[in-house]
C-alpha cells in the first residue's frame, strides 16, 4: 500500500484531504510542520509527499530543500494559493514533481499523484540485471541468460556511465522501459529526476505542453505558468517512450532541443538552457516511417548514437524458465498464495508458444493461472486454457458478443462524428474488460487491479467512470 504524507498547517484540509486518500486506498500521515514533517520523513519512508508552501516555522521552500538531503528520489507535489505560484514554480525548478493550485479538482490532484508515485516507483525500485531477486526483495529484474540478453547487458554497463542519447527498440511487451530505467540507475546522474513521457498515453493537443511547459495566456486556460517535464528533469534523465508515435511538428521541436540543448515554453520568448540526458523507446520501424515521411531523418540520426536491440521472446526460449520461476515467484507473493512450481509438461508448452506478446503476455498468464489455480498444482492444460481460454470462452458465446458490438456500432453512429468512434469503442471495451476481472476475481478488487495491471485507486475510478457495480452493490439498491 502507497505510503501519502500531507504537509499542511490548515487542520480541516488536512482531515479532509486524509479523509480522500484513504478512501482512495492509501495509507495517509499528516504533518502540521515543515519540522514535523521532516522528522517523520527521517523515521518514516513515504512514498509521496504533498507539501503545502506557506508553513509556519519552516516554510515550504525550506521543508523542501530539508526532504532533498534526506532523500532526493523522494516526489513531492507542492500545494499552492494562485497568489504564491512562483514559489510553486521555484520549488519544481529545484525538483518537485509537480505544483497544484488550491481549491485543486480532486480528479486532477488524484491524476497527479498516481503520476508521482509511479515516478517515484521507477527511481528508487532498483532494477538487478541477469538474476532473478531474492524473496521479499522490492527490486524488480531484467531477466535472461541467453546469449542476446548478455549483449543487452554490455550495452547497457556502456552506455550507462555515459551522457550519449540512446534509442531502444524492440516489440511491444520486451521489457524497454526496464532497460532504460537500468541505464538511468547505472548513470552518473542517478540521484537527480528521473521523468516518464509516453507519446501514445498523451494527446497530441497536449503532448507539446507537457514536454516543453507553457507561458500564461499561451492558450485558452492557461492561467499561470507551467514548467514542462523536460525543464522538470533538468540535470537529471527523461525517457520519452513510444517516440516513433511523436507527432511530426513536436518532432522538430525535439530536434532543435538535442541540437541546442535549450527549449521555448508555448507560448514564451525566453530561450531556457537545459541539461537533460535523453534515453527513446519505440516497437515502431522508424526506417519504414521516415520512407513513408511519417517520422524526421535528421531526427533518427540525433537519437540512434547508441542502440539498444530488445530481442523478442520467441527468440530466447532458453530464458522462459528463468522467467516463469520469476513471475511464480512474484505473484504468489503479491496474491499470497502458495506457489506450485511448474512441472515439466507445462514448461513444453510455455517453451513452443509463440508468445507474440513477449515478456507482457507470459506475465499475464502466470498471473492468470495462480489466480485459478490458487495454489493447486499447475498442470498442462492450465496453461493451455490460459493461452486460449479467451478465445474459447468467446466462441461459445457468439450471441452475446454480437448483440455487444451492435451495442458498440449503435452508440458510434449515434455520435456522428468519427473523431470519437475510437474513444466510444475503447470505453465499451474497457467497461467490458473490468467487469470480467471482477467476475473472475469475485468481485476481489484489488486482485482485479492487479489481473489488469491497474492501480486500486484506478481502478475505483474507472469504476465511478463506466458506472460498474459488483453484484451485491446491484442488489442492495
């Protein structure tokens, strides 16, 4: 459970605020000082801290500056009035995560959070390199023996102590992000900010904004400044993932950015000089998409100084068994249930599987299949039903998968605008998806966040946003 603690002198915002975050499945402590809160920081590891910036005593810039020397992977989020928002802005130019304004929208405070915690996560989770973690170790793992994987390994002990851009490639689901977070922890620069941009997660309206920041008056709704993830990560690494999906006018942007080491906020003037160390991931052919002038040559040429081949899985069968005894392991934990081993039919079939979804898919059926299982001994046909079970049970409910879509295409047409055929398509299917974790997992939400890769709070607020009740909440209406 993700450890919160709220730094605020204001006694009813605090309550109030504790009140939210536990109902959000947090674990919560609060500080009505800069001093109490650094105490309880030196005794206590939090995992986030929201830090209000007018404290009595220790003011808010101090508390922060106290929080850095004690830990400075630690996120903070600083909470602000309009009226004090360039001590907000100081405080995220010395490291903060992020500044939010009060009264702040809960959906906006609880986005950012998430954000944080994850940021936090991928910097001070170590990541260990050909071995698989110990029990009870919090470190995640880059898992392989194979002759491919031993290569990925020199890379990155090369390239980590280094400055120079890196571009990782592989398929979707081959452990990139893992590889690049290695290379950041391994780097000279592993105690300053590690940031996260997905280019496919991020509208492309926004995409620009949040890379760069943007001035006040920039666009509609830009009623104060914002610094951009790049400014953010200044002297430290940022990852921009899924570039080869980078809108092409932000692609020049990037370009001039590699080329000048500076950057222009939306809507400014002010040429800003930073000192990022930039590490890309894309499964795109970015070969392909410059032929196709979907992606800028000179560009490709700035971002492949090193490359990093991500080898798919069917490609390295002799790591599947190192893997499958790491995901055995992991989630029998998570789940607390016995973990069974494998034996040796179910290995044949785990090592003659395709798996084109890499590392991702063969994850998610471990899950799967202790899930079901629950500790009982895990037989061939296990793994065969978790490979295709899907599939199966689809086909022996034909009817209700077509009265779905027509549900599906009627509520596309009704809309009229083809901008958000995709966005009505992806709600149905996701309110779809969730519902079955929670059928599968009996009405178990926390197993149903983890089935889905999801944290709880995300859950609970897909939940509110697709209007999903489990059977008992139905009945009790």
């Amino acid at each position: 459970m993700d450890y919160i603690l709220i730094v605020d002198d204001d006694n009813q915002l605090r309550k109030s605020f504790e009140k939210l975050l536990i109902e959000e499945g947090y674990k919560v402590d609060t500080a009505p000082s800069g001093e109490v809160a650094v105490s309880k920081i030196k005794n206590y590891s939090p995992d986030l801290v929201i830090l209000d910036v007018r404290l009595p005593g220790m003011n808010g810039l101090e508390t922060f500056q106290a929080i850095r020397e004690i830990d400075s992977k630690l996120p903070v989020i600083v909470m602000t009035a309009f009226g004090t928002t360039e001590i907000a802005i100081e405080a995220t130019k010395m490291g903060a995560f992020d500044y939010i304004l009060k009264p702040f929208d809960i959906p906006e405070m609880l986005n950012i959070i998430l954000k944080a915690i994850e940021s936090g996560r991928f910097m001070r989770t170590p990541i260990e390199m050909n071995g698989i973690p110990q029990e009870n170790s919090k470190s995640e793992a880059i898992i392989g023996k194979s002759q491919s994987m031993q290569g990925v390994y020199k890379s990155i002990g090369r390239v980590a102590s280094t400055d120079v851009t890196v571009l990782i490639r592989g398929d979707s689901g081959t452990g990139k992000e893992l590889v690049a977070r290695a290379i950041y922890q391994h780097s000279l620069r592993a105690n300053k900010p590690f940031l996260v941009i997905n280019c496919v997660a991020i509208p492309d309206t926004l995409l620009e904004s949040e890379l760069f920041g943007y001035e006040k008056g920039a666009f509609t709704g830009a009623a104060h400044r914002k610094l951009g993830k790049i400014e953010q990560a200044n002297s430290g690494t940022i990852f921009i993932d899924e570039i080869g999906d980078m809108p092409l006018p932000l692609q020049s942007k990037l370009l001039r950015l590699l080329q000048e080491r500076s950057i222009e906020r939306l809507g400014g003037r002010e040429t800003i000089p930073v000192d990022v160390r930039f590490i890309a991931a894309t499964n795109r052919n970015l070969e392909k998409a410059i032929a196709d002038g979907r992606f800028r040559e000179d560009l490709y040429y700035r971002l492949k100084v090193v490359t990093i081949w991500l080898p798919p899985l069917c490609e390295r069968i002799t790591d599947i068994p190192l893997l499958t005894e790491y995901f055995l392991s992991l989630y029998s934990r998570e789940l607390s249930i016995d973990n069974p081993g494998i034996n040796k039919e179910s290995m044949d079939i785990l090592t003659t599987y395709p798996w084109p979804g890499n590392i991702r898919e063969l994850s998610n059926t471990i899950k799967k299949v202790l899930i079901f299982n629950r500790g009982a001994p895990i037989l061939g046909e296990d793994i065969t039903h978790a490979l295709s079970g899907k599939r199966l049970e689809k086909n022996s409910s034909n009817e209700n998968i077509e009265q779905e879509i027509r549900k599906w295409l009627r509520e596309i047409l009704a809309y009229g605008n083809k901008d958000n055929m995709f966005d009505v398509c992806m709600d149905n299917f996701a309110s779809i998806l969730i519902s079955e974790a929670l059928t599968l997992t009996s009405g178990n939400r926390s197993q149903a966040a983890k089935m889905l890769g999801l944290s709880r709070p995300t859950l609970h607020s897909k939940l509110d946003k697709y209007r999903i009740k489990l059977k008992s909440e139905a009945t009790t209406e």
